[in-house]
C-alpha cells in the first residue's frame, strides 16, 4: 500500500460558498414560517437544506505545515491531503493526522556482545521521518514505538558484527572507525523501517563502553597497549639518535672508537635516550682508556 493524493478542495472558497447558502437557507425558512399554518411541504425544502449544508461544513479541516491527513471512507483508504491551510473534502472521509516533521530519539544503553565476545554498552541517537503516511498507518499497527523497537534491533545486530577496539589497522572497530559503524547502523535501520514508511536520515552511536565487570581488566589492556606502542616509537627514535651520533663523531674526526668502545656507547646512549627517569650526568676525569 503506497499514498496517493486524496479528493481535497480549497478550503476558504468553499467555507464561503456554504455560509452564503446557509444564511439564504435560513432567511428562506424564516419568510416560510410567517406565513399562519405554513404547510409542512414548504417548511420542510429549507429545513432539510439547512440541514444537509450543516452537515457539509463538517468536510472542512486544516493541515499544518509538514502534516498529512489520511482519509478513509468507511474503512476503506481514500488517500491523504498534504496541502497546508484550509481544505474541504467529503463530510463521510475520516481524517488521521501524521506528522512527517523529522524526529530523533536516543535509545537507552543496550548491553550486547561485540563480535570478540566482549561485553560492552552501547547507545545511539535515531534521526528519523515518515515519508509515506499510507504504510505508516495501516503497515504496522503503531509506527512510533515500531521505529523504536526496530532501531534497537538493528544496533545490536550491528554491534555484534564488529569488535570494540581494532586488532588491525585494516580492520573496522567501534571506537575507531565512527564513519563506517554509523553508516552501516543508518542502513541496519533503513531495512527494518522501510516498510513503516520510514525513512532514516541520521543514525549516530552516543555511547559506547566496555561493561562494567569487565572494564578495569580492559583499562589496563588498553593501557598496556598504548605503553608497548610508545616504547616502541621511542626506541625507534633512540636508534636513529645513537646512529646519527655515531655517523657524525665518525664525519668530523672527534675521536675514532673502536667496536668495544663503540659498543659501550650505544648502550650507554640507549639507556639515556629510553629510559623512564632521568639521568644522572657522570664527568670522566680520567683519560678516555
């Protein structure tokens, strides 16, 4: 089922149209009744017709700004009015309201597995907005908590699908690759919202952590992590220091070291350059053997 225009009509022109009929209808009844014992087949013309235009001012309704009227006519879908104002339709149509303003929610924090196993908690915020009021209505029986239910779904699909933090530079992760995880969060939600007549246009994680029974053991992984990459840029740095040091006391001459000294060298700028407190200067009085 797909939404189509309904049978609508401008709203002022008829609004107009049936006060002027039901004031000449009511003066018409009036000029009827001063008659002495009128005859009920002259009472009765006006009175019906005040009656049935009574009853026609009932097809009049407004729409607001991005609303959309769904008509049913005993049960049965007639189509929906989007024109904003004043509109006039069949008195016999019911009139549904559905906002197709844009909307977000934030989904509470879900407790799943990521794809290694790992307990985490995870949030997102859901920009969403109904663009087909047919499907929205009779596709599902409450398309408001049916977006929920569904995004909720969906994230913890998506977060089953990656791990929280890269093992790889190449591989996707959670906390790293925030781009990636949304855009396929986005298009998780889409497919399960497609046929409420939703359309998703924004789909963000707004809370992402390691479970709380396993966060300090992931804390100090993390951190142990992050000490073996700085190691190891600072002894890549220290190594290219020590053979620039060498490299230039062998160019200009200042003194010529054979393999121990040179080695004991190394070792001693190597232990300057890499360790963690600093160091103590040593002045050698004597000579340099």
């Amino acid at each position: 089922m797909n939404e189509r225009q309904a049978f609508s009509l401008p709203g002022i022109p008829v609004f107009v149209i049936l006060l002027a009929s039901l004031l000449g209808s009511v003066a018409w009844l009036v000029s009827v009744v001063k008659v002495p014992d009128p005859p009920v087949a002259q009472v009765l013309p006006p009175a019906l017709l005040i009656a049935l235009i009574a009853f026609l001012f009932k097809g009049l309704f407004a729409v607001q700004p991005n609303v959309g009227r769904v008509m049913q006519l005993f049960g049965r879908y007639q189509g929906t009015v989007r024109d904003q104002g004043l509109r006039w339709t069949n008195p016999l149509y019911s009139r549904e309201s559905v906002s197709l303003r844009v909307r977000n929610f934030e989904s509470g924090k879900l407790k799943v597995n990521d794809s290694d196993g790992n307990p985490i908690e995870i949030g997102a915020i859901v920009v969403w907005q109904v663009v087909d009021t047919a499907e929205a209505v009779f596709m599902v029986d409450d398309y408001e908590n049916f977006v929920h239910i569904q995004a909720e779904a969906a994230l913890r699909q998506m977060a089953t699908s990656y791990p929280y933090d890269a093992h790889d530079d190449k591989d996707i992760a959670l906390r790293s690759h925030g781009k990636e995880v949304n855009a396929h969060l986005r298009d998780e939600i889409q497919e399960r919202l497609a046929k409420a007549g939703v359309e998703v246009i924004e789909a963000r994680i707004s809370h992402l952590a390691y479970a709380q029974e396993i966060a300090q053991a992931m804390l100090q992984r993390q951190q142990a992590g992050a000490i073996v990459a700085a190691r190891e840029r600072i002894v890549e740095g220290a190594v290219s220091m020590v053979e620039m040091a060498l490299a230039e006391l062998g160019k200009r001459g200042v003194v010529d070291l054979d393999n121990e000294r040179r080695a004991a060298m190394v070792s001693n700028l190597l232990v300057v350059l890499c360790g963690d407190r600093s160091t103590q200067p040593v002045v050698n009085t004597g000579s340099l053997y």
